[in-house]
C-alpha cells in the first residue's frame, strides 16, 4: 500500500533535501537557532509536504497552486544557503552540491507542474 506522491521524484528527492538541510543547520552558530536554522528547514521541509498535499483529492489548478508553493520554497532555501555562505558557516563546495540539489529540483518540479492540466 502506498500513497501516489510517493513514486513522485520530485518528492523523493524534496524528502533527501529536507533531510540535508536538517543536518546542514546543525552545523550552523547556536544564535542562528531560531533564526537561519530554522527558516533553511521549514522552507526545505515545505517542498515535500506541498507537493503530497496538492496531490491529494484536488483538482489541476489546486495541484498546480501547490506545486507553486514548493517552487517558492525551494527558492528560500536557495536564499538560506546563500545567507549560509556569506556569513561563513558554510564552504564553498557546501554550497555548490546543494545550490545544484536545488536548481535540478525546481527545474524538475516546473517540468512536472507544466504537464499538469488546468
């Protein structure tokens, strides 16, 4: 038994970012806690759950509307690690697997909200 979004790609891989940007704050200053740390894993958290919530009993447009919203939080997260790397808690190389974890995944989630009828 299994739920339908849970053979989607796109929340496959928004579930593996989640979990990254979990680890990833943890690495950031304690007064960040409430902070940086925070918005990088509501935002990065907010991918995954939008895409299975619009996917449930709702209609082209609704889905599209919340695969809308998981576009806008993996550009947060985008911001976060941008944030992240000017304020030194991160390296370079951090940044870069991770800003191109976000690039593909956006690019894959307005591929797949674009196939979605209205």
């Amino acid at each position: 038994m299994k739920f339908k979004f849970e053979d989607l790609l796109i929340w496959q891989r928004a579930m593996d970012l989640g979990d990254d940007m979990d680890r990833l704050a943890d690495l950031f200053p304690k007064k960040e806690m409430y902070n940086l740390s925070s918005q990088i894993r509501r935002a990065s958290d907010s991918i995954a759950l939008n895409i299975s919530e619009g996917s449930i009993l709702q209609s082209g447009p609704e889905y599209r509307k919340f695969l809308g919203y998981s576009i806008r939080s993996i550009a947060e997260v985008v911001t976060c690690l941008h944030k992240a790397k000017r304020r030194n808690y991160i390296e370079m190389d951090i940044f870069e697997k991770y800003y191109k974890d976000c690039f593909d995944l956006i690019n894959m989630t307005i591929a797949f909200r674009n196939k979605i009828k209205y």
